[in-house]
C-alpha cells in the first residue's frame, strides 16, 4: 500500500530514440500511463478513465562524425577571422571625410568615359589580331581563362564567407540541407548514428525523381563525360576520376531499372575514346522514353503519367521485348 501510495500521480511515456532526428526540433504528444497500469488499461481514478496526454518539443542532441566536426571547427575560426577584419573595414570606411562620401558619382564618368572609349575603337583591332594569331594565344587564353574563373571563385568565397554572405547563402542552402538531414542517410552522414551510408544512398536523397528532371540532369552528366574532346588524349586523365563518381550517379538514379548500366557507365568512361557513349541517356529511355512509346502507341491520353512509377515503366519495357520477340 505505500509503495502505490508513494507512485500515485507518476505518469510516464516511452518513445523510440530512432523516431527522433538529431539537431532538429521536433513536437511529440506523449500518451502518458501510471506506473500501476495493467493489461485492463489505464488506471485513473477519475470515471472516464482517459488517459492524460502531454505535448512537448524536444531536440535530440549527438556528436558530429570527426571530419564534420573538423571542418565546422576549422569553418567557424574563418569565419571568426573574417568578422574581425570586416569589423576593421568598417571602422576605416567610417573615418573618410564627409565630403568624398557625399561626393556626386556622376564625378567617376570623368576617368571612365576614356577608358571605355579606347576599348570599344580598340576592340576590333585586338579581335581581328587574336583570330590571326590564335594558335599562337591559345595558351595564354586558357591561363587567362583559368586566372578568371579563379579570381571570380575566390571573391564569391570572400564574400559568402562574411556576415551578410553566410546569411544569404544560409537562405539558399537551407531547404536543401534540411532535405538531406531529414533523412535516414543524411543522418548517418553527419552524425554518429549508425554505420556511415554508401555514396549511392547519398546520391539517391539529393538526386530528381521527375522524368523532365531526370532526363536534364543524364544530358548533363552525358555533356560532363564526353567533355574530355575538348583536350584529346590529356582529358582522358579526367576519366580516371570522373568515371566512378558518374557510375555512382547513374547508380543512384537508375539502378532499380537497369542493373547493368552502371558496368557500362564505367567501361565507357574508363577506356580510352569511348566517351561519346551516353550512358546516363541510356538509362532514361530505358525508365521512361520505352514506357512513353508504348503509353503513345496504346493510346494513352498521358503517357508521361505512366512514368510516375518505375515498376510500371519496367513492365511496359518488358512488354515491349515480349512483343518484339513474337
């Protein structure tokens, strides 16, 4: 009797810890039960007999994986870095006189008009001269080339890097992120939750599912592939590395329809000259262009409905082969 008495008003509730996701808020209703409850039900002293409910908001806290954790470590002493220096810009833009800050810009046409002028006459002359000698300026256009996409690299991460830019970029990124992390993989990924995923889990979350955007995505990854042309026998080189991050997509997006594109994937962009293959393509009319055909030729009012679910554009295609067979 004075152990009930001593547990009367003891209520509790027991939720699985992997229904929750780490570093996220999340609302649970909890229905609560006294520690006296038996088979029969709840034990209340009230007539109804309901049990009570309790709404609250968690969030489940857990370590990062080690590199996570390094690089949100190493990111946050830049981004520390930056704030100071930005500080100090600041503060030296304060100390400019009055009258170079209300200073009209019209002022600025003086120097500019020049300079615009002389490019725009000059422009022909160096145009017609590059055409001439563009054999000879090609190396020093790539450099040029590979100098700018440089500098416009570094300044766009200058500037994500300062306060405004990380807030920005957070308001972009955001969705997407919230996208990975809310799933079993994304998990997996960044927290130490489990085994760590395979890259063709990863893939499968941040990959399209629609049919138009799946097929821009293979033109591109095709595109991507066969753009070691470009430079003949030294972007073969890019092959070695390119070839299994795009088996991994193709992997990702096509691997439930067809097992054998990821072989073919691999040995079209690991051999020399093969490039011109478009595997990813492949691996669309397979899923989707085949079932459209087939939803086109029966009559089908949408066809592009049918694509909707890969076991269905998996039976049209294997109905397609039967009939081809007869």
């Amino acid at each position: 009797d004075n152990e009930d008495e001593d547990n009367d008003g003891e209520l509790s509730a027991t939720i699985p810890l992997k229904s929750l996701k780490l570093q996220e808020m999340t609302w649970l209703v909890l229905n609560l039960s006294d520690r006296r409850t038996t088979d029969s039900g709840y034990k209340s002293n009230d007539s109804d007999g309901v049990p009570p409910t309790l709404r609250v908001q968690v969030r489940l806290e857990g370590p990062y994986r080690p590199e996570i954790g390094f690089f949100l470590s190493l990111g946050n002493a830049w981004f520390s870095v930056v704030d100071k220096f930005e500080s100090s810009i600041c503060k030296l833009t304060d100390t400019i006189p009055s009258f170079v800050k209300k200073m009209d810009p019209k002022y600025l046409l003086i120097p500019a008009v020049p300079l615009a002028t002389g490019i725009v006459v000059a422009s022909p002359i160096l145009l017609g001269l590059m055409i001439v000698f563009l054999p000879f300026l090609l190396p020093v256009l790539v450099a040029l080339f590979v100098m700018t996409v440089g500098a416009t690299g570094l300044g766009l991460g200058l500037y994500a890097s300062t306060s405004s830019g990380r807030t920005y970029l957070a308001d972009c990124l955001s969705p997407f992120l919230h996208t990975i992390l809310s799933t079993p993989s994304g998990q997996r990924l960044v927290y130490e939750t489990g085994p760590r995923p395979t890259p063709v889990s990863v893939a499968r979350v941040v990959m399209p599912h629609g049919w138009q955007a799946k097929l821009l995505i293979s033109l591109f990854i095709d595109l991507l592939g066969s753009s070691s042309y470009l430079l003949p026998l030294v972007g073969e080189f890019f092959d070695i590395a390119w070839a299994p991050l795009q088996t991994t997509l193709l992997m990702a997006m096509y691997d439930a329809v067809s097992p054998s594109l990821k072989y073919i994937s691999f040995i079209e962009e690991i051999l020399p000259f093969t490039d011109i293959v478009p595997s990813a393509t492949m691996g669309w009319i397979k899923e989707f262009g085949l079932p459209m055909l087939i939803g086109i030729t029966a009559g089908v009012a949408n066809p592009a409905a049918m694509t909707s679910n890969t076991n269905l554009a998996t039976a049209n295609t294997d109905a397609l082969l039967r009939q081809k067979k007869n």
